[in-house]
C-alpha cells in the first residue's frame, strides 16, 4: 500500500483502501492500529521529520487511547476525518494541540448481534 499525504484528502483516500480490504485484511490493519500505532502512521503516511517527532513524544496514555478509537473504528468500517490547521508561517508548532472528537458507538442485543456506528474525527491546531 502507498503513503497518503497527511491531510483530510489523505485521510479519506487511505480509507477508501482499507475499506476494499476483505474482513480478515481489514482486521489484521486494525491489530496494527492498535498494538503499534505509531509504526502504523508512519507506514501510512507521507510525515516530515517534525511531525515524526512529534509523534514519537506523545504522551503513551494518548497513545493508547488514539489507537484503541482508530482500531474500533477502522476494524468497523467508521469514518475517520483529520480536521488540521495550517502549522504557523514561522515553522513554530510548539504550540500544536492534538484531540479527538468520537461519537462511537457499540451494541449488542439479541438476535441481532453486535452492531458498532459513529465516527471519529482528529483535530490538530495549534495556540498562539
């Protein structure tokens, strides 16, 4: 599979790829996501050395949790979005704030099963 520029458009056209995958491919990419989050960004996605960087010193507890919604939610055929603000003129992202937005959901009820819906969406801006 190819890199994707980091970017909503890249977002939608790695889903686009998942989403075509049959369901074992699609959960072996959702075990990716959640027990190796970072490596699996970096095989997705196009990221220059700054962003890598930033990657690498997220808090592990944010990690976690950015991997288990991702997994949930890519293992479930959900849309993801990436909502992300212009990094400042002055190449100054200390500033940068990641968050997500989730409204997913899961059910299980019988005879009908399991049924998972939502979306989750990742925001970055940055202050100042």
């Amino acid at each position: 599979m190819r890199k994707f520029t980091f970017n909503e458009a890249g977002f939608q056209a790695l889903q686009q790829e998942l989403y075509q995958l049959n369901n074992d491919m699609l959960a072996a990419e959702a075990y990716q996501i959640k027990n190796a989050f970072a490596a699996w960004v970096l095989s997705k996605f196009e990221l220059a050395q700054s962003q890598i960087d930033f990657l690498n010193k997220l808090n592990e507890a944010y990690v976690v949790f950015m991997a288990e919604q991702t997994s949930f939610a890519v293992g479930n055929r959900l849309p993801v979005s990436l909502a992300k603000e212009e990094a400042p003129a002055n190449g100054d992202d200390q500033g940068k704030i990641v968050y997500t937005k989730s409204s997913l959901t899961a059910s299980n009820a019988h005879p009908s099963g399991f049924a998972a819906g939502g979306e989750l969406l990742f925001m970055i801006s940055y202050t100042g």
